[in-house]
C-alpha cells in the first residue's frame, strides 16, 4: 500500500512506486553551498593597485613612493602598468628605481604656472610613467613593487590621485582611475591616493630653549674649571709660603 505524506514547504518529494523519497533542507543548502564556493574559487580576489606610504606631511623632503600591483588573474600575467601623476598637486622631480625584468618609459608634461621650489621654478614635471615587462612579467598569485623618487612632496594639503592602467598578457586592461566619494566611497576600481597632511608647527620656543639650556651648560662649566684653577693656585700659593725662611727648624741659642 502506497502511503503518501503531506507535502512539506521546504522539501522536494520524489515518488518510486510504492516509496516516497525526501531530499531535505539540507541538501538543497548543501548544493548552494557548493555552487558559491566553485563561483568564490573562480572568481579573482579583488586585491587592487595601491601607493605607499599612504600618507605624507606637507612639503616632506626626499620621499619614495611605492606602487604595489597584485596580480588578480589565475589565467594571465600582469605585462605592463602605467601611472598617471596629477596636475593640481604635481611633483617637481621624480626617479624611477630600476625593476630586473622591466623598462620604464617617463613622459612629461608643461605646467601652466611654474612651480616654485628651492632651486628655482619648475615647468615641466612628470606626467606619466610606463613599465613595461621584458620577460614573464607579474605572474597569478603574486605581486610587484615600482618604486620611484619623487623629491619634496607638495606644499599643499590634498589628496594626490595616481590614476593607473593594469595590463594582461591576455590583452585585458583594468583600470584603476576611480575616486571615493561621499555616494561611493569604495568603488570596485579605486585610483591609488596618496595624502598630504598639513606639515606639523614649527615649535621656535623649544628649540631656543635648547639653545639657551647649552649656553647655560657652557657658562657653568667654565665657572667650575675657573674656581678649580684659583683652588690649584691658592694651594700653591700656600705651600711656597709655608717653606719659606724662618718656617723650617727652630734653633736655640745659648
């Protein structure tokens, strides 16, 4: 006799003749499961290209300034990246650190108001830098750093947006150019930031103070070494007299 069961919200019920088959919750979880964890394993990590430090303080002499690239792809290697440097908080100079297995290309760009620094005004400042794999390049599951020089850091505080293009062996180009804002403030493809603080207070006061504190070292120093001196001399003083005529052996007459 074929008994059937009332149907149960979250079952899936299958009939064989006189059996009645229940595939539960759990496997139907068990299959979700699976798929998200083949769709997580297929998909890439969405590491992105990024600038370090993060952070500077305003007019900061003799940075270096690191563009880490991770290689997001399983299937392609990272062959080029180029970044793009800003206009509205430009850097006077840069040098590229050479990278075994790349070349680098630097284009320039004219500023319509010359920046002014310690050794003059400047003009034509750094628009892009290209790297370019000579070999393999950037291969899955690594990364590379692409270090440059980039002198005193601007005078102003802002954010300073590195824009870069990412490019595959496989002819994919990612780009990494958006800016967090208010409505998105983490976008799927962030442009690297690099933030100039306001440069901390001079502080005249204590190092006057230091100035002062040593002054007032020197001059004790010199009081002691004086009444030293004057110590050694009265005691020589006093020595001579006391080996003088009549302070030695007294005789008696008769």
């Amino acid at each position: 006799m074929s008994v059937v069961s009332p149907v149960v919200v979250g079952y899936v019920r299958h009939t064989v003749g006189t059996m009645t088959i229940r595939v539960g919750r759990m496997t139907a979880i068990t299959a979700a499961a699976t798929l998200l964890a083949t769709l997580f394993l297929t998909t890439p990590a969405w590491a992105h290209v990024t600038v370090h430090p993060q952070s500077v303080h305003a007019g900061a002499a003799d940075i270096e300034l690191v563009f880490r690239v991770p290689n997001e792809r399983d299937d392609a290697d990272t062959v080029a990246l180029q970044v793009y440097f800003p206009a509205d908080l430009p850097l006077a100079s840069v040098d590229v650190l050479p990278l075994t297995g790349w070349t680098e290309r630097v284009d320039t760009r004219t500023l319509s108001t010359p920046l002014q620094t310690d050794d003059g005004p400047v003009s034509q400042v750094v628009g892009d830098i290209t790297w370019t794999a000579t070999a393999g390049g950037i291969a899955p599951g690594q990364y590379e750093n692409f270090s440059v020089a980039a002198g005193r850091a601007p005078v102003t505080p802002g954010a300073v947006v590195f824009k870069a293009l990412q490019t595959y062996s496989s002819g994919e180009i990612v780009r990494w150019i958006q800016v967090a804002t208010s409505q998105d403030p983490q976008p799927d493809f962030p442009a690297p930031v690099l933030t100039v603080t306001a440069a901390p207070p001079a502080s005249p006061t204590a190092v006057t103070g230091t100035g002062s504190g040593t002054d007032a070292l020197a001059v004790a120093a010199l009081v002691v070494a004086g009444l030293a001196l004057a110590g050694v001399v009265a005691l020589f003083v006093l020595k001579r007299r006391g080996a003088g005529p009549g302070s030695g052996t007294v005789r008696h007459l008769g």
